[in-house]
C-alpha cells in the first residue's frame, strides 16, 4: 500500500511541475517524497536532478540536509529499539540494519560509532542472558520441573529464536513434560489424591492445551473431590476392613466437614483397628529376629496414638526396647560397635527417655571413633655414628608435617608419649623397634601405623680454594713528549709559524698504571641426606612400605679481599652453614616419606564403604559390612565431612542391612 502511495506521490509531481530547469521535476519529487519520510526514495530523485543539473548548488546543499536528516532519523530509530526495556536478537538486527543505512547516508556522522558500540555491547550481553535462560531450561529439563523448563524456553525463544536446540527442546517438554504430568495425575487419581491428581493434569494441558484425556482427568478430579465421595468411599473400606484407607477417606471428609460425626467414629475405630494389626505384626517379626522392623511398626503405633498407647502397645514398646539393649550389649561384647550403635539409635527414636541412653551410646561412638581413628607411631631413625642426633632430627620433623598436614580422623602420637610406652615396655631409649615389638605394642597402647628407619647420610662435603689474581689500574697521569709531534717534527725540520699552527701538540698527558695482587676464595658445599624407611601396619606387623629417599644439596660461592683503588669491592665469602644445609634437605626428605605415609590414608571413608559394599554385595556377610559401612559414617563425621557423594549411600545401606537381618533370639 505504502509503494503505490508513493508512486501516487510521484506521478502527481511529475504531472504537475512547470519545469523551470533539467532537474526540477525530479527535485520536487524528492522533496514530496523526503515530506513523507520516504528519505531513501527522496535522496535518490535529488541525485537524478543534480546529474540533470551539476551545478545547481541549491540540489547540492538539499542532498546533504537530507542525508543528515535521514541519517539522523534513523539513528534514532536504532536508539530507540535498542532502549526498549526488552530487546531480541531481532531487534538488535533491526538497529543495526538502521545504523549500517545510516551510515550509507553520512558515513563520518559522530553519533554512528557509539552506537554500533551499543549494538555490539547489547548483543553479548543478549547472548549471555540467553545462555543463562538456556542452562537453566536444561537444569529444569533434568530436575523434570516440566512447567517451568517450558516457560524459561519461552523466553529464550523470543528473545532469540531458534537459539541452539531450543526448537527440538520445546519439542521434547511438550512430549515428555505431558506424558510425566499426564502418569502423576493418574497416579494421584487412583490414590483418590484427587487435588494433586487435578493439579498434575493442569500442568499438562499448560504444556499441550488441546489434550483431551488431560482435560477430562482435570473435570474428573474435580468433580470427586468432595465430602460425598470420600465418606462413601470410608464406609466401603470400613466393610472390607480396610482400615489404612478408611483412615485417610475420613480425613478427606473432615477436612471439607469438620464435624462429621460418622467420620470422626470411623477414623477412631480405623486407628484402633490399625494399632491391633501394627501390634500382632510388630509381634510376630520380633519373636523372628527382625527388631529393626518391630521398632519402626512400634514408632508408628506411638505416632498413630498421639503417645497415648494402649496397654498391648506399652508391652510391645519395652519388648522392643528391652531386645535391642541386649542385642547392643551382647553385639558389643563381640566388638560389633557398628550394630550396638544403630541399636541405640532405633532405641532413641521409640524411647529417647530410657535410662542411661545416652551415656551407653556415647560409650559405643567412643569406641567407633577409636575404631576410625588411626594411631601414627614415629620412632627415631637410627642415626649414623658421626651425627648421633640425626636420627632424632629426621623424627621431629616427621611428627611435625604429618600433624601439620594429616586430616581430622588421623592421630600423630607425641614423642614424649611414645617414650613412656617405651619405657613402660622396658625398651629403654626409643631406638630401632622390631615388627613383633611394633605390633605388641600396637595391641597394647592402639598404634596402627609404625614409622621407623634409618639414617644412611647426614653430612656435608666441603672444599675450598685459594688464589692470586691481580688487576692493574690508573693511579695518576704524567707529561710526555707526544710521538706524533715528533714524528711530524722529523718531516718538517724547519716550520715556520703558519706550519707550527698546523703541527700536532707537543706534549701530552698520559695515564699512569699500577699492578696489585688480591686473593680471591671460592667455596662449594655438597650436601647428602639418604634414610631408610618401613611402614609398618602394626595390626599385622606386616611392612606396608620400604624404600629409600635421598636429598642432594650443592652451595657455592666465590670471594675476595678487594682492591678498592681498582673499585674492587670487597665481597665476602657467603656460603650456608652446614646446619642450614642439612635443615633444608631433611624438610625436602621428610616432605616426601610425610606424603608417602599420608597417602594411604586419605579418603579412608571411601575406601570403607567400598570395603562394605564387597562384604555385602559380593561376600553376603551383612553385619560385617554394616561396621564398614559404620566406620564411613563415623569417619565423615570426624572430618566434619557431611553430604558427601556417599554420605545417602552408607544410610541406605545401613538401613537395608538392620531392617533384613534376622537377629537370633
């Protein structure tokens, strides 16, 4: 429409001008035009009047007002759209589009490179906010929060559409998200859930607005979400003795009537029913062995009564109570710390007032943490017979790193503890311990990691020299006939004035030198350290690790007396002390065995709970896994380590193994 206005325009113009020159027909065109804001069009009709008419600096002066006023409005045209409180890549595209027009109009306008600036910083951050709304339409995607995966895709669609896999995505919300909403509504619908049921169904036809079977599921649920319904369906299950589930009609019926009557009877006597069925259940799997599972039956009674348990349940209560303290106490006789502290722990929830609960478990996590907690026992090296003290520099240090760098669940024992035990064993000095010593005492004092070595190297080579050197410098300067005036002296035996004025100078100052000796010192240091170590598992006495480290050391350096009439300094012979040498090599040694003993032991919660999940997956012996997977846990805990990838594994294996074991009675 907009074209044939303006060839109305244009055919009007051409009609009616009284052409005074070449150009002036298409000029009145254009201006008609450049008037309607058609500035493209108008430019275009001036140039064919100015190629009519060259010379014509009117045409010329109206070109250049219309391309300043064309570029003008389309610049704030982009500007516009670029300020708009939501911009899209269309719209970005738009303003560029405009500018890039513009610019064919005036090239060097002072407005144009600020705003491509502009484009250029509203496209990425465009992209940056559509790459954020993506990643979070993905995360919604996995965590199947259907609804909001599709509103965030939305989003990203209109502000950039077809952005990446956006379009198949959408795809795939609507398929999957309908058909997740569609199985929990009907999920909901038979558990007579029909709120959630009318809520899941909503959300699906948010996704596929058209689906009839999720509209007719939605009415459905509505339409039987009444008291009517649930009190017919509550007397049904009181005849069929279907006491769960008259229970929850009840509930149903009192929530839209509270002061049902009939409801408020059935549900007592549905509760009362349920009580008796929990009690001969919680019966029967205690005189079984499964106390775990009579606990919880037990819990629920108490949670069903409000506490006000009738006098079977009272019974059932301390039966339970009563036999799972002896299991506990007959579990830890056996070094079972693991299934006498989840027995606890069941004991705690059914009664948490009983008599010295929490001092009886408080003794079995004692054990479990003493039981997780390993004991790292450092001997002094044996030292080598010309440094008797290196054996007990390489110790010290050691203690010192593996306390500075061991996490929570490992204990460093001090050195004076470690002469007591010692001497409490009558081995005199601590010294070189044999495997049998270390693991008598071990079993004695609760050392599971021995450290013991030897010192091989603990010294340091020196070689030093001395020589002469000698400088020569100026001490003054002297006059001296000038062999150049004498040379030219020789040629020229009788000069006049003229040639004297010529000659070369006479005489000249000359340096003077002198020669002086200095002595000059180099030194070089080589350092050793080696030591051999045994790690050694005390539980068996067996060595975990043996090797051999060694640390090289090379200091050197050069003096001398100085010459300072030579600007000689003086400099020093500055070398480190054989002290600070050995200190620097036995800290790169003991860096080293620190992280060869620590290794082994970082991380023992996993290397638990994959020690129980081989005894119970693959060995079936259930309650030594338990204690693994117990000293996991324990361990977690020590190191403040919670919700590890782990942590929900160790409890549901925890929780299998005490809920299938049969506990002999």
């Amino acid at each position: 429409m907009r074209r044939y206005v303006l060839a109305a325009l244009v055919l009007s113009a051409l009609a009616g001008c009284q052409s005074t020159g070449k150009g002036k027909k298409e000029f009145d065109v254009s201006q008609q035009l450049a008037a309607a804001g058609n500035y493209a069009e108008a430019i275009a009709y001036l140039k064919q009047a100015i190629a009519k008419e060259p010379d014509n600096q009117q045409y010329s002066a109206q070109l250049s007002s219309l391309r300043l006023k064309a570029s003008q409005t389309l610049i704030s045209q982009a500007q516009g759209i670029l300020n708009a409180a939501s911009v899209s890549i269309n719209d970005i595209e738009k303003a560029e589009s405009l500018v890039a027009e513009a610019k064919q109009f005036s090239p060097n306008l002072p407005a144009i490179a600020p705003l491509e600036s502009q484009i250029d910083s509203s496209r990425s951050e465009l992209i940056d906010e559509v790459k954020e709304r993506y990643s979070e339409a993905l995360a919604l995607i996995d965590r199947q929060d259907w609804v909001r995966a599709n509103l965030t895709l939305q989003q990203v669609q209109k502000l950039y559409p077809n952005f990446e896999a956006s379009v198949p995505l959408a795809s795939r919300i609507k398929t999957e998200g309908t058909r997740d909403y569609l199985l929990q509504a009907k999920k909901a619908f038979v558990e007579y859930e029909f709120e959630d049921a009318k809520l899941a169904a909503r959300k699906a036809t948010m996704l596929d607005p058209n689906n009839a079977i999720a509209k007719k599921m939605a009415a459905d649920a509505d339409q039987k979400n009444n008291a009517t319904f649930f009190k017919n369906l509550a007397a049904q299950s009181l005849d069929t003795q279907n006491w769960s589930q008259a229970e929850f009609a009840c509930e149903k019926v009192l929530s839209f009537s509270p002061n049902d009557q009939d409801c408020i009877a059935w549900k007592a006597t549905a509760l009362e029913k349920q009580v008796d069925e929990k009690i001969v259940e919680a019966t029967r799997l205690l005189q079984q062995g499964y106390i775990a599972r009579a606990i919880n039956l037990a819990i629920e009674i108490d949670e069903n009564t409000g506490g006000a348990l009738p006098p079977r349940a009272v019974a059932l209560r301390n039966a339970v109570v009563s036999r799972a303290e002896d299991i506990a106490i007959e579990y830890m006789d056996n070094r079972y710390w693991g299934v006498a502290w989840y027995m606890y722990e069941l004991i705690g929830k059914l009664d948490p007032l009983m008599e010295g609960l929490f001092e009886k478990s408080r003794d079995v996590q004692d054990k479990i943490r003493e039981r997780v907690i390993k004991s790292i026992a450092v001997f002094d090296f044996k030292s080598p017979s010309y440094n008797m003290d290196a054996g007990g520099l390489i110790a010290g240090k050691l203690i010192s790193n593996l306390f500075n760098n061991a996490t929570k669940d490992i204990n460093i024992l001090e050195r004076e503890n470690l002469k007591s035990i010692l001497e409490e064993m009558k081995l005199g000095q601590i010294g070189v311990v044999s495997e049998d010593t270390a693991k008598e005492m071990g079993r004695l004092y609760g050392i599971d990691v021995a450290i013991m070595g030897s010192v091989l190297l603990f010294k340091v080579d020196e070689t030093k020299s001395e020589s002469a050197e000698t400088v020569r410098y100026q001490v003054g300067q002297e006059i001296q006939d000038n062999i150049d005036f004498l040379n030219w002296k020789a040629l020229n035996p009788n000069p006049d004035k003229n040639d004297l004025k010529e000659a070369p100078q006479a005489k000249i100052m000359v340096p003077v030198y002198a020669e002086k000796e200095y002595t000059v010192n180099k030194a070089k240091k080589v350092g050793f350290i080696e030591i051999s170590y045994r790690i050694v598992d005390v539980s068996t006495g067996q060595n975990v690790s043996v090797d051999t480290i060694r640390s090289r050391l090379v200091k050197e350096d050069v003096g001398n007396d100085g010459v300072k009439d030579a600007n000689i300094a003086y400099d020093p012979l500055e070398i480190a002390t054989d002290t600070e040498m050995l200190q620097m090599m036995a800290d790169q040694v003991v860096e080293d065995l620190s992280r060869k003993v620590l290794q082994p032991l970082r991380n023992r919660e996993v290397d638990y709970f994959e020690a129980g999940e081989e005894l119970l997956l693959k060995r079936k012996e259930s309650l030594e896994a338990l204690e693994r997977f117990v000293d996991a846990k324990f361990d977690e805990r020590v190191k403040s380590n919670v919700n590890s990838p782990i942590s929900a594994k160790i409890d549901g294996y925890m929780k299998q193994i005490i809920e299938t074991y049969q506990f002999k009675n």
